[in-house]
C-alpha cells in the first residue's frame, strides 16, 4: 500500500464534479483539483498528485548514479533523495527539503523506463482556482459567511486496511477566514453509496444544524491531529467535512487564499 490508495472525491452525486453541489450525499467518482505542473519530458515518471506549494518554478531530478529522485519546490531547495533501486514499479512521495510549507508531489515510477543519465525536468507549478470553495463575494465578506463542503476519503487498496486516520491542516489561508474539517462520525464508515453516506445539506451554510453534533477543529499540528481511531478496510470511505467561516467586515483580499489538508494513515500490515 502507498498514499495513492488513500484517495479524495467530491459528494454530492456519482459523478458530480461541481464543488458547490459537494454538500453532502453519496460519494462522487471526482477527484478535486489540487495543484498541477507543466508536463514531464523525464520519461518512467507520471505525476499523480501536487499539493501545498507555492505557484512558480520547480524541479523534479533523477539521478542514476545514486538511483535517486528528487523534488525542488518553487522558492524551496531540494528534498530528501528517495531511492528507486529494485524497487520496480511504485509510487513514491517527494516533499521539499523546508518541510510542508514547500508541500509535496505524488509520482507513479516505471523502474525500467528511468533515464540512465543524469536528468532535470524543469517545472511550472500552479494552482487550479475554487476547487472547493468558491470566491467570496463583496456581501459575503460584509456580512460574514459560513459554508461547507463534503469529500469522501476511501482506502482504495485491494487488501490492506487503514488501522488509523487523522486530519490536520497542512497549511492554512493567508486570508482572515477560517478552515476547520471533520470526520463525519455521524454518517461513519461504510461504500459511500449505500451505507456511510453523509447527509445532504439544505444549502451550504447548513441552516438546520444537520452538522452540529460533529467535532470541527484547525488544528496545524499533525501530532494532534483528529483521529478516526477506526478501521478502514478495502473499499470503504469515510465523508470528510471541511466548513469556511468568514467573518463579518472584511476588507482584505487575497488573490491566492489557499489551504491544505493533511492525512495521516497508519496501514493495517
């Protein structure tokens, strides 16, 4: 099992992919933008996930003299160098040296397709807009505002249970909103589609309290992340609820105001 099999949908419909409609209900087959980059010419490596970068440039290395790939985030240096020797065919998660400001990246590697030279791909990273939450408007941030989102995590492997799951927030907003997330106990764990399915919110502010008796936190601290402290085995999901509060009166505008959610999982094996 790798972090590619813990994987993220949106609510809201079997292939609902509109982040406004993600308030609730049984689980999507759409994965949420998080963040992208120019296209790899390194060949035997394919990118399967960005998050919690800055926008700008990046480099991706592969060095066959030591058998090793690594990851230089935009305005970042270069990470720990992760080994591929006889490993064959996995996924591997590289993360920049300066810890998780600089974020990380998710790539799949075809052992024998690497490159036997040295090899730098030189990167664009950016930053997909609204992928959860939509832009706030002027009335919005006069009059405050509180929404939600659901997403559903699923253990995607086809043997192995997650022991355990915890929610911190990698990185939080430059902005004066707050982000805070939840398991949602209420629903609890189950295919998303039958059973562990999350209630379908009346709007995304939540006026009748259907999310009240959830524990919400903000917590950047992944050693006091909010534990699952459950098993989720092959195929199943848990609805995952993040909720945006912005407050009345404000006046600041950030153009880029992004957060990121992090997962801690502990494999049963």
């Amino acid at each position: 099992m790798d972090i590619a099999d813990v994987v993220l949908t949106y609510s809201g419909g079997a292939a609902n992919g509109d982040q406004t409609l993600s308030i609730g209900g049984v689980k999507s087959s759409v994965v949420p933008a998080s963040q992208q980059s120019t296209a790899l010419t390194i060949p035997g490596i394919t990118v399967l996930e960005i998050a919690g970068m800055q926008n700008g440039d990046g480099q991706l290395i592969v060095d066959p003299s030591n058998t090793s790939i690594a990851l230089t985030p935009p305005n970042g240096s270069q990470g720990l160098r992760i080994s591929y020797l006889g490993e064959g065919d996995r996924t591997y998660f590289l993360a920049g040296s300066s810890g998780t400001p600089n974020g990380y990246m998710l790539v799949d590697v075809v052992e024998a397709s690497l490159p036997t030279t040295y090899s730098v791909d030189n990167i664009v990273i950016s930053t997909p807009q609204n992928s959860l939450f939509s832009d706030v408007t002027k009335n919005q941030a006069t009059n405050g505002i509180r929404q939600h989102r659901c997403i559903y995590l699923t253990n995607n492997h086809v043997v192995t249970d997650i022991a355990k799951l915890a929610l911190y927030l990698l990185n939080t907003t430059e902005g004066d909103d707050l982000i805070e997330y939840a398991f949602d106990t209420d629903a609890g764990i189950g295919d998303g589609v039958t059973t562990g399915v999350a209630v379908s919110l009346i709007d995304e502010t939540d006026p009748s309290s259907a999310l009240s008796g959830l524990t919400f936190e903000s917590e950047l601290d992944p050693l006091l992340a909010q534990e699952l402290l459950s098993v989720l085995a092959p195929g199943e999901s848990i609805p995952i609820w993040v909720k945006r509060t912005v407050p009345k009166f404000v006046s600041a505008e950030v153009i880029n105001n992004m957060f990121t959610l992090g997962i801690n999982t502990y494999v049963g094996d």
